[in-house]
C-alpha cells in the first residue's frame, strides 16, 4: 500500500481541537499564520532544541543562543566520551574477530551519529530557510480550501515524524537497557563484583570498569549519548519528512490552481481568483525553490544515512545469525528491533526523494490534461513554461551522488545482504 494513502486513513485520526475550529473558518485569521506553521514543526523543535540542533532566528535572544552553545558542547561530551574508549577498545584489546565485530556495530552507529550532528549543525541556515519558507507560505495561501490542504499534509509530516522517533528510540534503547541488565561477575584479589555490561565497550586501561560508581557514571553516560544519537537521526529525518509533505501540499495547490485557471470560463460565478498565468509560474518556481532548499538540508545526512544504514543492517544480520546459533531470544528480539527501526529509517528517507520527484511530474502531467487548447495562443507558450519545468525534477540526492528512491532502498537492501554474506563467511 502506498504509504501516503496510508497516512491519510490515520490523517482524520490526528487531530487537535484548536487546529479544527481555525480550519473550520473560511479565512484563517492572521494571528493563526504562526500557530498553523507551529503545528507542523513542533515536533521537530521537541526532537532538535534539547540537542542545541535547532535553527536560531533573527528573534532568538542571547540567552538562548549561549544555551544552545551549552548543550552542543555537552552532547559532543557525551558522544565522544562513548566513542574514543570503545575505539581503544577495538583497536587495543587482544580480543578474536567475532568479538570485535559485535563490537564495532554499536561504535558505527555512535561514531556517524556524531558526524550526522556536525552535518546537523551546519545545515542551521538552510533549515532556518526551509522554515522561513513555510511560515511564508502560511500567510500567501488564504483561501480556506488551500489552507485545509495544507492543514492535511501538515498531519502527514508529523505522523511520520512521530513514527521516525517512536521507531528509532524505541530500537536502540531498548538494546541499551537490555544490555545493561546483563550482568558479569568479576574477581579481584579476594573480593568478588558483579558489573553491568555496556552497549558500549570501554577500554579497561582508560577507564576502569569494574569499579563502582565507574561502571554506573559510564553506564547512564552512554544512555544520553544513545539518546542523543537517536535524536540527531530522527530530527534529521522527521524534518525532512515534514518540508516534503509541506512541498507536496503546495504542489497539491499549485495543480488545483492550474485546473481553475483553465476552465476560468466556466467558473465566472464560483470566485475564481487565479486570474493570472503569471502568479501559476511564480508559485510553481517558489515550490521548485523550497524542494531546493530541502535538497540542501538532505544531501549530506542522506549520504551517512545510506552508508550507516548498510553497515549497520548487515552487521545486525550478522548479529541474528550469531545469537540464533546461541538461541539468546532476549538479544535475538532486540537486534530485530533495531534492525525494524534502521529499515524505516532508510526507507522513510528513500520515499521522501520518490515522493518528491513524483509530484513535481505530476504538475505537468495535470497541466497536459486539461483542456489547455482552449485557451488563447499565448496562454498556452505561457503553460509550456510550466510544463518544460516539471520535466526538469528536482530530486533528492546522497551527497549529489545517487538519488533518493524506491529503487535506491532496494539497492541499499540487497547491499547489505551482500556484505552480510562476506561476513557469514570471514568469521
């Protein structure tokens, strides 16, 4: 089933009594433009601004600027004081190659975790752009009907965004904690300890483990650190999910505008107001503009997220194949867990690009459909116009190297089998 129609079964269930009586209205008021362009990005702001990972405005005060600075320096702390250890780990303990492999999953995925965040953090005027551009957006639409679809596609960005982080948190943390009550006795001298594993392996010689509160204070830091990995993947991906479903609202518009214009003539009593080819053109290339702006943020998390999402999927194939040889049902359902969130993930990101590069066609494809021959010669060079720019797609890349779709997930999927096997027979 399509995922978009899916959403929108959900879509009448996700609603909020405020949002209701405004789109209810014929006209929104202008003191609802900001509320409205709230309601679309407050998850995201949730899932950025504890990780100092949202935009600042022109508005922010000073105060919240040198707390963002804060909690940037503390969530690289955490991250690194995570990642360095386990590297010494890995590089360091005179360990086989099976157990460094099981290992090396969880240091990838906190070691491009952070890379993302650098990525995140950089991206900081492009997603204040994208935001920008949506509150404009708000405020140019003001026709009831238009407003209500962009209300729907709003609903659709944040049901995935919420879904992206349910997904994703739930995965990984669940193997942090499922680690964390596996426990190991140790014996020094005399005196028997018992210590809780780490999702995250230290080495002994830089930070000594098996020493309480040492054990605990590293323990509770890798959780934040997992917490705030998490949190960088999925605000990067519900963000871009929410632009897309944004972007796919105004192309709904844009192609209702485009059918009033051309049957104007029937509609003379019906309040048409797109009287103008001109104001089609302007709005199509400023939709054209905003999925640029949404290219821009996505490119280089894509990449990562293509990269980790191969590494990470096969090295948990592996990890099933392991524990199933050991029947370990507790890790067993953890590593499926993860590895049902990282599919998602990947995926969610793959039909954003798809979905994208579909609805821009389509503007031309509704555009060639209509009974364009009707319209005076000059109207329908003015129409081409349009029709030659839907053609040019815009699409959704990793890193400007490959795009982002359906046929990409597939490709990413079969990789991953691939380095799965080559491990299978290595170890």
């Amino acid at each position: 089933m399509n995922v978009l129609l899916l959403l929108e079964i959900f879509d009448s269930d996700i609603s909020t009594s405020s949002i209701d009586t405004m789109t209810s209205k014929s006209v929104i008021s202008e003191e609802s433009f900001d509320s409205l362009c709230d309601y679309s990005l407050q998850l995201n702001r949730w899932l950025l601004k504890p990780i100092g990972a949202w935009p600042s405005s022109s508005s922010s005060s000073k105060l919240e600027r040198i707390v963002s600075f804060f909690l940037i320096v503390l969530c690289y702390g955490f991250i690194l004081f995570t990642v360095i250890p386990s590297l010494f780990h890995i590089v360091l303990e005179d360990e086989n190659l099976h157990m460094k492999l099981k290992v090396f999953g969880p240091l990838s995925h906190w070691f491009i975790g952070g890379i993302n965040y650098t990525t995140l953090l950089l991206q900081n005027k492009e997603i204040q752009y994208c935001v920008e551009h949506m509150q404009t957006d708000w405020k140019i639409v003001n026709r009831a009907k238009d407003q209500q679809v962009m209300m729907k596609y709003a609903k659709i960005g944040r049901y995935i965004a919420a879904l992206c982080a349910i997904f994703m948190q739930t995965g990984v943390l669940t193997y942090c904690v499922v680690t964390a009550f596996s426990t190991r006795i140790i014996e020094i001298g005399n005196e028997t300890r018992i210590v809780h594993m780490l999702p995250c392996p230290v080495y002994k010689e830089l930070i000594s483990i098996d020493t309480s509160p040492t054990n605990e204070i590293v323990l509770i830091s890798q959780f934040v650190s997992g917490f705030i990995v998490n949190s960088i993947a999925v605000g990067a991906i519900s963000i871009g999910a929410v632009f897309t479903a944004h972007a796919c609202g105004q192309l709904t518009i844009i192609k209702r505008w485009i059918r009033e214009y051309i049957n104007r003539s029937k509609d003379n009593n019906k309040n048409v107001v797109i009287n103008e080819i001109g104001e089609i053109v302007e709005y199509h290339l400023r939709i054209l503009n905003f999925i640029e702006g949404i290219e821009d943020v996505l490119n280089r998390f894509c990449f990562m997220e293509l990269f980790k999402s191969t590494l990470d999927i096969s090295m948990l194939g592996y990890y099933i194949l392991t524990e199933w040889a050991d029947h370990d049902i507790r890790n067993l359902t953890t590593y499926f867990m993860i590895l049902t969130s990282m599919s998602f993930n990947i995926f969610i990101i793959c039909y954003i690009g798809d979905i994208l590069m579909e609805q821009c066609r389509k503007v031309g494809e509704v555009l060639y459909m209509t009974n364009w021959y009707y319209l005076p010669y000059k109207d329908i060079l003015d129409l081409i116009l349009i029709i030659s720019r839907s053609n040019a797609v815009i699409k959704i890349t990793a890193g400007k190297l490959t795009n982002m779709s359906i046929y990409t997930f597939g490709n990413v999927m079969k990789t991953t089998f691939t380095y799965f096997n080559l491990l299978r027979h290595v170890t």
